[in-house]
C-alpha cells in the first residue's frame, strides 16, 4: 500500500515536472513570432545597447543607418541626463546617423513613455545593412519654445559610447565627439555601466 502510493507521488511529481517544463517550450514557440513591431530609428541614448534596454527589453538591433534632411541638436534642460536633450531638427545639407532597433508593439508605450517631451515621427531611414529604405518610427523634440544647450558629458558619452559600439561612420563618431557638454560633474539617475566612472566621479 504505502509503495502504491509512492509510486502514484512519484509518477504524478515526474508529469508535473515535465508538464511544467513543456509549458514555457510551447510558449516560447507561440511568442511572439507573430507579434506585430516596427522599426524604430534611435539617434541619441538608445544607440546603446545597454541603454536602450533598461526600457525596451524586447529591442532587436536591424542595422545601423542615415537620415537625410535633418541634422543632430540639443535642446533646453532634461532632469534624466541633467543637461540638453537630444533631436533631430530639419535641415536640407545635413543628415542624422543612427540605429534601427526592431521594437515590439508591446513596448510602444513604454518607449513613448522613455520619450516623454517629445512627438512621434516617421521617417525614411537608408540601412547600413543592405541600402534599403525602411519607414521608422523615430521621436522629436516638442517644445516650440525650444532653445539650443549644450547636453551632460554623461548623457554626450552614452551617445558615443552607443555610435562607437555599433560602428557608425568615423567622421560622424568624431563629430560627436567634438559636441561641446555643459561641464555637470555629479552623478545622474541612470546608473549605466558606461556611466560608472563619471557617475562616481561627482560623489
Ligand atoms: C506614421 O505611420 C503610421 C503607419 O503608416 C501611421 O499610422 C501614423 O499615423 C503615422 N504617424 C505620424 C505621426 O505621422
Ligand atoms: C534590408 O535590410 C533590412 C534590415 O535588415 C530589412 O528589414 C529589409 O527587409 C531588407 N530589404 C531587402 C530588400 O532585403
Ligand atoms: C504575442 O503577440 C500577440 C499580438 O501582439 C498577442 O496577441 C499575444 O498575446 C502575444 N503572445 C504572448 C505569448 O505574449
């Protein structure tokens, strides 16, 4: 009897066990190949891997790629970064090299979120990878009373650090390189690796 019923235990433990593990198999394999996403075109922070995926942990990397008719600028002051923030201002002799990140729509939100400040925008992005065009979603800044500033050397060296680790054009790299900052010397909100350095530095 009491082997009866150790036996009954353990053939109901070990199809438990492997019902349990069959669960998430089956639903790795419906999720989310089918999800809808788009092609988001990342230009400042969320050139950086690590960055970008504090928020949008679903984030794909596509390829790198250039926007045309429009140029790089800082505007006012942001709280996050504790210096100017990052858009993309029209301008027929410039153009904008970023990365195309393949965002699930289960994130939108929590990227419209991250880009509070700023208005959604589309636009025709030439990849790297093959030079094709692709529409993207990319995010401008909204403040029609917007004035140029200088941005954090925290928030210029993520944006480096973003264009160097997916190989955007040197000239461009040195460009933004040569992007003056506003000196801010404590710590900011995000505590990113690259950012540990000059997050201790201020303490
Ligand atoms: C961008 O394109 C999408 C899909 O084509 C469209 O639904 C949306 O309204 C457009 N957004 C803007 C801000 O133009
Ligand atoms: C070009 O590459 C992009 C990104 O990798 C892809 O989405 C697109 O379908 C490709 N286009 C062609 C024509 O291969
Ligand atoms: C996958 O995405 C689809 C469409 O957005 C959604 O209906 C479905 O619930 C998602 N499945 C999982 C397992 O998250």
């Amino acid at each position: 009897m009491t082997t009866f019923v150790t036996v009954l235990l353990l053939v109901a433990s070990f199809a438990s066990v492997s019902f349990a593990g069959a669960l998430p198999m089956s639903s790795i394999k419906e999720m989310n190949l089918t999800e809808d996403y788009f092609h988001y075109f990342a230009f400042g922070s969320n050139l950086l891997d690590e960055r970008i995926k504090v928020q949008i942990k679903g984030a794909e990397f596509e390829s790198t790629g250039v926007l045309t008719g429009y140029r790089l600028a800082f505007y006012d002051e942001g709280k996050r970064w504790r210096g100017a923030v990052a858009s993309i201002t029209e301008d027929p002799n410039s153009h904008v090299w970023g990365c195309v990140w393949r965002v699930p729509n289960s994130f939108a939100a929590e990227l419209d979120k991250q880009e509070s400040g700023y208005h959604r925008l589309n636009v025709t992005v030439k990849m790297s990878s093959n030079g094709s065009a692709v529409e993207c979603r990319t995010y401008q800044y909204s403040n029609p009373e917007r004035q140029a500033r200088p941005p954090s050397p925290h928030y210029k060296h993520v944006i480096v650090s973003g264009a160097i680790e997916h190989e955007l054009p040197n000239g461009y790299i040195e460009m933004l390189q040569k992007i003056k900052d506003n000196g801010y010397e404590g710590p900011v909100e995000l505590d990113l690796d690259v950012l540990k350095e000059l997050n201790n530095g201020g303490a």
